[in-house]
C-alpha cells in the first residue's frame, strides 16, 4: 500500500524520482526501492517524505491515492493551450476583416468624393418651379453639403484605422 501511495502521489506532484530524493537527501534508487516495495522507509524518513509531499503520514500508509491527478492537469493545460490558439486565431481574423474595412472605407469615400467633384453639382442647373425636382435637389444638395464635410474626418479615422491594425 505505502509503495503505491508514495508513487501516486509523487506523480500527482509532478515530481520525479530524482527530485524527491534530492528533497529528502537519499539516492535516486532508494526512492525507487521504496515505490516497488523491496523495501521500506522508516519512520523518521516517513515524516520526511510526508512533508515533502505535503500528504499526511495516514494517506502514506493506508488510503488509496488515485494517480489521475497529473494526467488531469496535463490535459487542462492541452485544451487550454487548444483554446489559446483559437482565441489567437479569432483576433487575428478579427483585425485582418477591420483592416480590410478601413481600407475599403477608404476607396470608397475617395471614389465618393472624385464623382462628386468631377459631376461638379448637376442638380444646380435644374429647373426648382416644379414641387418634386425643388425637393430631390434640395436633398442632393444636403447630402454633398454633409458628405463634403464629413469624408474627411471619414478618411482620417480610415487612414488612423489602416494603420493601426496592419500587421506587426
């Protein structure tokens, strides 16, 4: 029983063989003697082992240890390693489809802006006697009004936007 106890919980602690006898000042082959049972602690040494696993010295000598615990934490730490990568993944696609906004938010408000100067306001020269023509070109007319002023806070912000998600 203490030959199995002591070999599951030194696994459970992550500890090799090596490094508990180095902890209890004994050869790496005493441990090992010990975890298959061709010999035994004694009892001075059993307060020392109990203390460098942090287990009591009842759970040495009698309750069964189950060895799952480090194969537990390996696996966490696997998917958690798993979910880092896909997190990773996500932002980085994330910032990819922001950039590739502003640099479309771009193109467009320059292209915007170049058929709005070369068409050079046509609506001016329509005839506004009639109800329906005065009040689509007043609505042409607000919406190059508001436009020409806002493209470029637009193209600034997209420009700030580029530069701040390209890639590093």
């Amino acid at each position: 029983m203490l030959n199995e106890n002591l070999k599951a919980i030194r696994k459970s602690k992550g500890l090799s063989q090596q490094e508990l006898a180095v902890k209890l000042n004994v050869v790496r082959q005493t441990i090992s003697k010990w975890e298959q049972g061709l010999s035994v602690p004694d009892s001075d040494m059993l307060i020392s082992i109990s203390e460098a696993l942090e287990t009591p010295v009842s759970t040495l000598l009698g309750e069964t240890v189950i060895e799952s615990e480090a194969d537990d934490l390996k696996a966490i730490s696997a998917k958690l390693e798993v979910i880092n990568l896909q997190l990773a993944r996500r932002k980085t696609t994330g910032k990819r489809i922001l950039h590739w906004f502003f640099v479309v938010l771009c193109i467009v408000t320059v292209v915007i802006f170049a058929a709005l100067s070369a068409l050079e306001s046509p609506y001016s020269g329509w005839d506004y006697g009639d109800p329906e023509t005065a009040v689509l070109g007043v609505a042409f007319h607000a919406l190059e009004w508001l436009f020409v002023r806002a493209a470029p806070m637009i193209l600034i912000g997209a420009i700030i936007g580029i530069f701040l998600t390209r890639k590093t």
